[in-house]
C-alpha cells in the first residue's frame, strides 16, 4: 500500500459514468489503496443543492462507499452546501470546515451550471484545492465532471430545455496545472438507441461538433466513456484508463511527434472537430497507463496556487494536526452524550440529514464527532 505524500498533489478521478457501478468500484478500490488507511471522504452536496431530494441523491454515493469498500473503513461526511446566500451555503465556515480534514472530496450528479454558480470563487472551493494541493484525492462524477472543466457544458439548458447552443464558464480545475480541460463525460452514450444520437453527454455527435466550433482556441475536449473512468496522478505525470471504455482526447493548436490513432477521428465523427480545431486525437483503452505530457503539457502548481493566503494557512494548519489528536480527556456532558445517541439512532434509520443536523448541533457546543471503525470519538473542537 503505498499514501501520497503530503504536501504534493492527491490523485484526481475523473468519472465518464458507473461511479456506483461494480467497474465503479474496481475504480475506487484502486482508489483508495493511495489513501491513507479509515480515510475521510467528505462528500459535497452542492451539485445537487437545487434538487428536493438533494441529500438522497449524495447519499447514494455514501451508502455505496460504506457497503463495497468496507475493508477500508471510510469515514463518510456529507457537506450540505447548498446554495449562497443561505445557512447551507457553502461559504459557510462551519458547513465546510470538514473539507479541511478530508482524504477524498466527491462531487457528482446535479447540474454542472448550478454546481459552478455556487462553488465560483467559494470558500469550499478554495479549501478543496488547498487540501487537493496537500494531498486530498479528488473524484468527479457526471455534472461534477462537466463542472470543474475550464468551460462547462449547459446540458440541462440545451438538452431539456431547447436553449441555444452555447458554454459556460467552469470552474477551470487543471487551470493550475496549465491546463485548458473542457470535460465531456457520457461520451459514447447510446440512451436513445437507434433514434436519437444520446453520445458526447446527449449532445449527439452533430450537434457537439457545433458547440465545439464555439469554444476559443488552445481548448483541449477530454471525452470520457460510459462506465469508464481516469484515474489521473499529478504527482508522477501518469494517467491511467480504468472500466469498460475508453478515454478521448482531442488536441488542438498544435501537433507533436508520434501522435497516436492518427486514423480515429473520421471512425468516431470528430473529422470536422479536429479539422477546424487544428488538432489532433488520441485514445486511450480501459487498462491503459499513459504519461500526460504524451497528451498535455502538465506543469505542477506552486504550493497554495490558486488559493487566498489565510485559506491556505488554515488547510496547512489543518494537516498538521490532522490524525494525530488525541482524544480529549475532558468528559463530555451529559447533553452532548444524548446527541450522540440520537444521531446513532438517526444513522441506523438512515436519516442522514437529521444526523447531519445532530452532528452540528455538537459542534456548535464545542465537540467534533468522528465516526471510524471503532465507534464514535468526540473530540474537543
């Protein structure tokens, strides 16, 4: 078993779909063996934050985690982040202050749209990539994935609503690494069948190669399959194909010896893409290791890039204390011990957000609650 070492960037996944799927968990399992051991998976709702059933939908993911990789012990938390400009927002210190402490932080389903309105410059996104540049693994599913690119595709507003075609501006992750990253997951969807072309996340391949004309230049489209998934390691400069898939690359703006799949863009109907764009494709099969530089440009990011000074000097506060508290001796009162047994209560019932509001409860009277494959430990905030 091997951990990423602190102080350098964690490994970023990068889901096409099937993130709760048995090669979804062959992708976690893999995963999680970088991880540090009962690892802390903070889980952000916010994607999500418009929908009714919001906390059911990231449940799944958590109810997924605690049932098929149990053999790691992941300490799950779900951080209700919601919407700004309310209590669950998430420039909310006390929301997101678990994002300081995480292993892994997951985003997923929900609207890519939505989810960058409500992280864009957020103080949980800047805590997540302070903690991602001190070795936090980061994992994006669905809309998570459409979302952290550097321009994000309105597939509610187009798909579903019949707006014109057009981008929004992403939440632009890899920008720290210098890159220009426009994520497609759902690549080779086939939902309408014979009828209706559902590839390039319900896009069709037509209709995507006119939304590909409207991106500015020294953009690169990563398209990711169905159930498929890349496993990318900043640290070593490697990326890794894992699932059913296959992974996309369509570069522009310039050409390098030795490109492969040289033959694939008129098979895949990306000829007008490429031919405009100036580029070219590579692909790359489930299994496959490949390094980044054979694709991108990969440059490392100074420490704290991105993030404001005293955000940054929290995160390192933060890990350096992190997993070496010593449970309090100070006995806590009777009242916290009566939440904690109704939050115990409230989890066997699956009540997530009663054991979320329960938890915060606790916290608000000075003790954090930490949940591992001991019990819970309550330690003193």
């Amino acid at each position: 078993m091997s951990f990423y070492p602190q102080n350098t960037p964690g490994p970023i996944v990068l889901f096409g779909s099937g993130e709760t799927s048995p090669s979804g968990q062959k992708v976690f399992d893999a995963l999680f063996r970088q991880l540090p051991p009962d690892p802390r998976c903070v889980l952000l709702e916010t994607a999500a934050g418009f929908e009714l059933n919001s906390y059911q939908v990231i449940g799944r993911i958590g109810d997924f985690l605690q049932r098929h990789l149990q053999n790691y012990h992941p300490q799950i938390e779900i951080i209700r982040a919601r919407q700004r400009n309310l209590p669950e927002s998430p420039d909310n210190p006390a929301i997101v202050a678990p994002l300081l402490q995480a292993d892994m932080i997951f985003m997923g389903p929900g609207s890519p749209t939505y989810a960058v309105r409500q992280l864009k410059n957020s103080l949980a996104w800047q805590i997540l990539l302070a903690r991602h540049a001190l070795g936090a693994a980061l994992v994006f599913a669905s809309a998570g994935v459409v979302a952290v690119g550097s321009y994000a595709l309105p597939v509610y507003e187009i798909y579903k609503a019949g707006e014109d075609l057009h981008w929004k501006d992403g939440l632009d992750l890899f920008g720290i690494y210098g890159l220009s990253l426009v994520l497609i997951p759902h690549w080779n969807n086939r939902e309408g069948g014979a009828e209706v072309d559902t590839s390039r996340c319900f896009m069709g391949r037509e209709r995507f190669n006119r939304l590909a004309r409207e991106l500015p230049p020294g953009q690169t489209i990563l398209g990711i399959d169905e159930n498929t998934a890349l496993l990318m390691n900043p640290q070593a400069g490697t990326g890794q194909v894992l699932g059913a898939g296959e992974v996309t690359w369509i570069h522009v703006g310039h050409l390098h010896q030795g490109t492969r799949n040289a033959d694939f863009a008129s098979a895949a109907g990306l000829d007008e893409v490429v031919l405009r764009r100036g580029g070219h494709v590579h692909r790359y099969r489930t299994g496959e290791t490949f390094p980044l530089s054979e694709c991108c440009p990969l440059r490392m990011p100074a420490a704290g890039q991105g993030v404001p000074s005293e955000v940054w000097q929290q995160a390192l506060e933060a890990a350096r204390f992190a997993r070496r508290e010593e449970v309090s001796e100070e006995a806590p009162p009777e009242e916290v011990l009566r939440l904690v047994e109704e939050r115990n209560e409230a989890r066997r019932c699956k009540d997530w957000a009663a054991a979320d509001t329960l938890r915060e409860r606790m916290a608000e009277m000075g003790w954090r609650v930490e949940d591992g494959k001991e019990g819970v430990k309550l330690r003193r905030r």
